[in-house]
C-alpha cells in the first residue's frame, strides 16, 4: 500500500464539504476537481504540478495525458492505492449510481 497515496486520500476526504470554487485550489476559499486534487496531495507532501487556466472542457486526450504524465501519474496499469481516475464523458451525460 503506497503511504503517499494513503496521505492524499485521507486529506481529501477531509475535504468533503469544501465549497465548489472554478480553478480554486485552497480549501479554504474553495476547490474544483483539480484543485481537490492538488491540495490533497500538497497537504499530504508532495506538491503536484498543477496546470493554470485550464478550461471546463475540450481538452484533447493527448493534453490531459501529458498533464497527468507531469504531475507524476501513470497508466491505468500501474494504478496504485490514492492514483486518480479520470473520466471524460460527452457533454449532458449523467453517472447514475
């Protein structure tokens, strides 16, 4: 079980409630998705590189993979406990569960 991992995702989900905030970062003003993300992983040790102004949507596969390539993440393979899953859906879909 990877400690790093274990770390970011403890401090994530202590995160739970933070209010949602476009491209925000500190948890005390507020996160996005990749703001969530970022600080997790600074509070729990490793600061992440974290992109600037990226959009909603649009970005093409190749940016997003290089993107998480530089932050430090792999493949689906090599997953680990605390790695990040990344879902790209059409616009207007829905995840029910």
């Amino acid at each position: 079980m990877d400690e790093l991992g274990c770390r970011a995702f403890a401090a994530a989900r202590a995160m739970v409630g933070v209010r949602f905030r476009l491209q925000g970062s500190d948890p005390a003003t507020g996160l996005d998705c990749v703001g969530l993300v970022w600080a997790a992983y600074a509070v729990a040790g490793k600061r992440l590189v974290r992109p600037g102004d990226y959009p909603l949507r649009g970005w093409a596969q190749g940016r997003v993979e290089a993107g998480l390539a530089d932050a430090g993440f792999g493949p689906v393979a090599d997953r680990r406990v605390g790695d990040v899953a990344l879902f790209a859906l059409a616009a207007g879909s829905f995840i029910w569960g």
